[in-house]
C-alpha cells in the first residue's frame, strides 16, 4: 500500500491551513502523567510539524494555542503554559526566522505577562521582513471579542465621520479585525476528536473546509497532516454557487 505522504498533493487554491491543537490534557492523563506533560509534548509536535511544513506549499498557517476561556483553568497550569511559550520563542525562534518565517500574534494583550509580550513584539519585530510561511498564532484569543473589537473600531471611526456606515462591507470589516490582510483559510484542522470549533477564526471559517482529526494533539504527525489534505483535495468548494455535474 502507498504511504500516504508519498500521495500528497495540495491544489494551487490550498494555501492557508488552521490548527485546533486539542487533547494534551487526556493525552497526558492516560498515561499517569501531570497535564504540563501533554502541553510539553504537544510543543515537541508542534515543533516537528513547522520543520515538516517546508516541504509544502502552504503559504499561511494559524495556530489556536490559547484562548481567553483557558484563563478559567488552575493557576498553575495556566502559568505552565505561559512559560511553555517563552520557551518556544526562546529556543525555536532563531530556527523559524533562519527558515524565512514571519510570526503574527493575534489575540488581546491584556492578562499576558510583560516580559511574554515583549518577546511577542521581539519575535514580530524580528521576522516582520521574512517572506516565507506567515506562522499566525492566535494566543489569549476568542473569535466573539475579535469581531466584537473590530465593531468597536469601525464604530469609533463612523463616529468621527472617517468611515460611513452605509459604506461599511465586508473589506471594512475584515481590516478591523486581527487577522488584517490574511487571507481566510482553507482547512481547519482539529484534533481530539471533539467536533466544535471552540470559538476560533468565527468571521473567517466560514467557507473553510473542516476536518476532525480523532488522533489527540501530541499524537498529530505529518501523515496525518497529508490525511487532512489528501480529504480536502476530494471536496468539492462552491462557496455557496452551483457546479453543473452533467458538463
């Protein structure tokens, strides 16, 4: 039988994949392990997947790492993740910017310790000119206050007369928002069986294509990656238009 690697091929229309990481937590937990384990091993599959991605012809990936709804967690796992992630910008950082890989992150800054947000701004700062993978990362992220924060905007800039309300469209709109001048993706991806998009990407996933993984994250791996695709490749996108299947 073909490995299914060896079968992969993305369609020129594939060019912006979106990753629910879900299941470090039960991974951890059905091993008798502490579930900072699962979030560390769930770093190490992240890593393993960004050097896997230079092979692809994917020109935007965006990972939901955290949400504004995890602040609901213990304090001391929320803590972990928070050094999880210095330590990702810290040891991975100089490997994506030498890869030519911008990094984004979108999300609220509110709540984020200091020191996180000035290697966020380091890291931005740093890959701003890179022209290969655009890596947006949506961390301390809900899709609800990204749409809600960019009515706040259009509505400020309609009350002082910069923008009229009738004029307000869709491109109005989309650069108000975080992910300003990203396009929409194409695939989004969730692991751990759960069939939900959990408040991610809500004004952009809607025509994106979707595909639940059953795998739990640390277990995700580039054949399932090339499954993913290999099933996007065999659906049909009519973005709402009608293909006459009898031409």
């Amino acid at each position: 039988m073909t490995n299914p690697s060896s079968r992969t091929k993305i369609k020129k229309e594939i060019s912006h994949i979106a990753l629910i990481m879900d299941g470090n937590g039960r991974w951890a937990r059905s091993r008798g392990l502490p579930r900072y384990e699962g979030h560390a091993q769930g770093l190490r599959t992240l890593r393993k997947l960004l050097r896997d991605l230079k092979n692809l012809n994917i020109n935007y990936l965006t990972l939901f790492t955290f949400s504004i709804d995890n602040w609901k967690r213990p304090k001391e796992e929320t803590s972990k993740l928070m050094q999880l992630l210095r330590k990702f910008i810290s040891n991975d950082l100089s490997e994506l910017h030498s890869n030519n890989v911008r990094i984004k992150v979108i999300g609220s800054r509110n709540e984020i310790p200091k020191d996180i947000v000035d290697l966020i701004k380091g890291a931005e700062a740093l890959t701003v000119n890179n022209t290969g993978l655009y890596l947006q990362v949506a961390f301390n992220y809900s899709g609800r206050q990204e749409i809600i924060n960019a009515t706040k905007k259009i509505a400020i800039a309609s009350a002082k007369g910069e923008i009229d309300p009738n004029k307000i469209d869709n491109t109005i709109f989309e650069s108000n928002l975080y992910s300003a001048g990203v396009p929409d993706p194409d695939l989004i991806i969730r692991t751990g069986s759960e069939k939900r998009v959990s408040n991610f990407l809500l004004w952009q996933l809607s025509y994106s294509e979707v595909y639940f993984e059953e795998c739990l994250w640390p277990d995700f791996n580039k054949n399932k990656l090339d499954l993913a695709i290999n099933d996007y490749n065999s659906r049909s996108r009519r973005f709402g238009n009608v293909i006459n299947e009898y031409k």
